[in-house]
C-alpha cells in the first residue's frame, strides 16, 4: 500500500483512506482477500491463488480482481513493495465466489483534507517524529 494510505478489513469488505486526497474507497467480495494479500511480489499469482478453488466462478472472478488491481493503482493505492524488501502478504484461496467491486466515494473529502488522521500511541496523544 501507498504510505498515504490507511486500510482495514472487516471480513468481505476493505474501507480504504487515501489520506492525501480525502477520497474513501470500499473494495468489496472476494477483492478484500487481495488487499490482505499486500504487498505481494506477484499480484498475478496473488489473484491466481484467491480464486482457485471458484470453479465455474474462477474465470469471473480472475477479471475482477485484475481489474480492481488495475484501479488500486490508476487511484494510487498502491506502489510496489516487493522490491524494497517489506515483509510480503499471503494470498489464501477464497472458500465461494463473492462479486467484486471497488467503490470510490468523495462524500468526507472535505473533512478529511481538513482534519487528517494521525498516528497515536495506545492512549491516543499524537505520535511525534523522532530526529536523530
């Protein structure tokens, strides 16, 4: 993922946060196992993994997730990790056929832009960046 970026996944559904832009994205169906297959060095084979056991789905759902690959990066979610040595994401085979869909929404562009979310510690102060 882009550093900008925060993401979380609530079983078949991933709420992404561009936090440079304000934009909001859910990716939904089979899709939010890709976004827990990140970084990946291979999002073919990442993509090839989550649908082999879809059987008849298996064809639909491979373009699905090529295609939402496609969009993550036109939108600038994601950036290759693979090369700069970050630990990698496992892909797991999706247990049944759920359609796919990336959904991008502008509604709290606003708010966002304007209050960004920081890093906190676990009492919730700000974290600062350390200087050395």
């Amino acid at each position: 993922m882009n550093q900008q970026v925060a993401a979380e996944v609530f079983e078949d559904e991933c709420i992404i946060a561009n936090l440079d832009s304000g934009l909001y994205y859910s990716v939904q169906g089979i899709a939010a196992g890709l976004i827990q297959a990140l970084p990946c060095a291979d999002p073919d084979a990442a993509i090839a993994t989550i649908c082999a056991l879809l059987g008849e789905h298996r064809a639909t759902a491979i373009a699905e997730l090529s295609s939402i690959w496609q969009e993550l990066i036109s939108e600038q979610l994601v950036v290759d990790r693979a090369s700069s040595g970050a630990a990698l994401g496992v892909a797991t085979a999706a247990k049944e056929y759920k359609h796919s869909e990336l959904n991008r929404y502008a509604d709290m562009q606003d708010l966002l832009l304007l209050d960004p979310i920081h890093d906190v510690d676990e009492d919730g102060w700000e974290l600062k960046e350390q200087t050395t």
